[in-house]
C-alpha cells in the first residue's frame, strides 16, 4: 500500500507540471523521512555520493560534446548529399539514404532529438521537392531518428546502465545488432513499398545523377568520416586497450579535431556544444540522482518482493505474461513521457522484479530502448509526433504524421518480438567481447 501510494504521488506531482526529477526526488526524500525519522534524510544524500564517484558517468558529458561537435560543425551536410549521390538512381534511394544518414547521426550523437532536428531540417526538404509522398518521408525521418537511443553511444542506456546497475559497455554493445537488425528491416519495408508503388518516391533526374566519380568519391570519403571517429573510438574498448571512460575521450577529441582541421570549429560551434553538453549532463544527472533516492526508498520498503509474489504467487502468472505487461505499460506511458522519465518511474519496480524473473538485465535494457522508440510513435500523444509537428511545413497536417508512423511501428514491433525469441542477437556480441 505504500508502494501504491509513492507512485500516485509521484504521479500526481508529474500531472501538476513539476520538472520530472523534482517529482521524483522530492516523494522519495519525503517518505524517506516519513518512514525511517530524521536518519531518512541520509538518503538522498548517500544517492549524491553514489553518483558522484560513479566513473562511467564521465562518459556522459563526452559523447555529448562529441556529439554536438558534429552535428554543428554541418557534418550532417556532407553525409546527405552522398546519400543523395549514391542512391538517387533507386526508387526510395533517398528515403533509404535518409535511414543510413540516421543510423550515422545516431553513431555520433546517441540522443534520438538530434536525429530529427537532421532529419526534418535536411532531409526532409529535399524528398518533399523530388516528389516523395509526404506521409512516407515523416515515417522514414520519424523511425529513423528513434534509432539513436538504441544505436551506440546511447545516453539512455547510459541512465539504464546507472540504475540497473550493469556494465554500459556491455549495455552498447547488446544495442549495436538490434539497432542495425532494425535500421535494415526499415529499408527492406522501404525498398519493398518503392518497388511495388513507385509514385511514391521517384528516381532522381538524370541531370542530377550526373556527377563525376572524383566528387562521388570525395562524398564517400566525407560520408564514411564518421565511421572512422566511431572505430577510433570503439576498436580500442572492445579489444581492451582502453577502459570505456577513455574511450569517450578519444571520441571526443577526435571529433574536435576533425572539426577544426576541416575548418567548422568555430567559436560559435565550440560555445553551442559546451553550453547544451553541459545543459543535458545535468539534465541527466539530476533525474538519476532522483532515481536513486527513490529506488532507495523502494527497495527499503521490500515493494518489489511483495509485488512478485502478487504476480506469480497470488495471481499466477507467468514470468513471460508479467514481463509482456511490462512491455505494454511502457508504450502506454509512452503517450505522455519520454523515455528518461518512463525509465526512473518505472525502475524501482521492473528492474529488480525482471532479475527476480530469472531474465538477464542486458537483454532487458535493449527490450526496454526498444519498447521506448515504439512507445515514441504511438499516438495521440507520442514525443516524435508533436516534435515532427513542430519541425514539419505546415502543409504535413498531424493527421498525416499519425498515418506516417503506423507501417514503422508495425517493423519495429516485429523487432521487439525477435529480439524476444531470439535473445542473442542482443547478447551474443558483448558475450564475445567480453568472453575474449
């Protein structure tokens, strides 16, 4: 019953419009001090020094930085026009490019905003004026930009990482086959679609096709740029040259030197990366210092034993059926929260009931990004909607965006279902890692 009562609390200070680790904190330090007396009040503080002497924390701010440093520096630019070069000749080529430019973007930033922010700014403009119908390129822009909370560096499974308490590297690399498994079920739907109804994305114009190998070949060079920050970045971690807190430093670094040797890095890119890495690392911190407060209010109480035994015991249900429910509610807080609030309201509860289940927590945090993305996209009042509405002309009616959304949907929960069938296509690559 008090558990019940937390989380009404909570919620009832989330309706009022709190900020998210305000409503949070505060209900967990208030009945810290309501349950335990004046020792409760050890609580929130003791969350303070868990956070501050967590080392791979450090890699927030880093991927961050990394991050805005290419996306300011028009990086961006350059990737989609060798998109726009290499697959124009395809019917939905540029559609295709559009959900290999994200993969990318997402590669560089791990934040699904900036994947959208590209998207709608770049692409969008340039399918809507070579005849592309306008409820398939805000799918593909929509659906393509969720894939930067799964697709590593992901902050999110940085915060899942934090509050499940598992290893983030393990974490990233669990989301590397899924996210690409799902960027390629996105084409093929694309490429399919295109074939069978090629009115809705023609060709390029021959004129526009005409390009000399020598440009085509700089583009591949500009577009494959980010492969390479990523592999200097990555290819040390996972053969053990470099702990992961060192390599986001090499990301970092090397993204800014890759700015300022092609000449972007200038005094404004520099000011906006550091001022909005510096915003959204604080934004994250805050809201896992709340989720620790409360997770430690939560686990004090013994709710998530009383609340498996309701579920197993009392109501009989299977660990499969407890955790498809689990699944379910995400997407229905998905209609009104985003992923980080989702992640520290639900946390106390699910991801110690889901260890209590017998499941692996690794497997579970690429279940629970992924039911994120879909919960996203799920109408009336899904993130990407409103963010696409806002970011769209204003002949794309949000009627539209809803239609646009439903066949990406469709694909991303046949993922979620594989991935469910098939836990190793998200566990077998840090295993091996790992195991090595």
């Amino acid at each position: 019953m008090i558990a019940i009562f937390m989380f009404s609390s909570m919620m009832l200070m989330l309706f009022t419009g709190q900020r998210v680790f305000g409503a949070i904190g505060a209900v967990g330090a208030a009945f810290a001090i309501a349950l335990w007396g004046t020792g409760g009040a050890d609580i929130p503080f003791s969350a303070t020094m868990k956070l501050m002497k967590w080392y791979p924390l450090l890699t927030l701010p880093m991927f961050i930085f990394m991050g805005y440093v290419l996306s300011e520096s028009k990086l961006a630019d350059d990737l989609y026009r060798m998109f726009h070069v290499w697959m124009g000749p395809v019917h939905g080529g540029l559609a295709i490019g559009t959900i290999g430019l994200m993969v990318l973007i997402s590669a560089m930033n791990g934040l699904s905003v900036a994947g959208m922010a590209i998207g709608a700014t770049i692409a969008l403009p340039e399918l809507l004026k070579r005849g592309y119908d306008k409820r398939m390129v805000t799918g593909v822009i929509q659906a393509g930009s969720s894939l930067g909370i799964l697709v590593p560096p992901s902050v999110v499974l940085v915060l899942y990482a934090m509050i499940a308490r598992q290893p983030v590297g393990q974490l990233w690399l669990a989301g590397i086959l899924p996210g690409l498994m799902m960027a390629g079920l996105f084409i093929l739907y694309i490429y399919l679609r295109c074939r069978l109804q090629p009115a809705l994305a023609p060709v390029l114009a021959e004129q526009e096709r005409a390009v000399p190998l020598a440009e085509k070949l700089r583009l591949l060079r500009a577009g494959l740029l980010p492969f390479g920050i990523f592999g200097a970045m990555m290819v040390p971690f996972v053969n053990g040259w470099t702990s992961l807190v060192e390599s986001s430093a090499i990301g970092a670094v090397t993204a800014f030197v890759v700015a300022l040797v092609k000449g972007r890095m200038t005094r404004q890119v520099f000011e906006v990366s550091v001022r909005q890495t510096l915003a959204i690392s604080c934004m994250f911190m805050w809201i896992i210092l709340a989720a620790l407060g409360f997770g430690a209010v939560f686990d004090g109480l013994g709710a998530v034993q009383a609340i498996e035994s309701l579920f197993t015991e009392q109501l009989g249900l299977s660990p499969w059926v407890i955790l498809i429910l689990m699944q379910l509610s995400f997407i229905l807080m998905g209609t009104f929260l985003d992923d980080t609030a989702m992640l520290v309201i639900v946390a106390p509860l699910y991801v110690p009931l889901v260890k209590l289940l017998g499941f692996d927590l690794i497997w579970y945090g690429v279940l629970y990004t992924i039911t994120t993305q879909i919960a996203y996209m799920t109408p009336p009042f899904g993130y990407n909607l409103f963010l696409m509405r806002a970011m769209a002309p204003p002949d794309i009616t949000l009627k539209d965006i809803y239609r646009s959304i439903l066949p990406f949907v469709s694909v991303m929960g046949l993922a979620l279902v594989l991935i469910m069938l098939f836990p190793q296509i998200a566990l077998w690559l840090p295993e091996y890692v790992y195991g090595q």
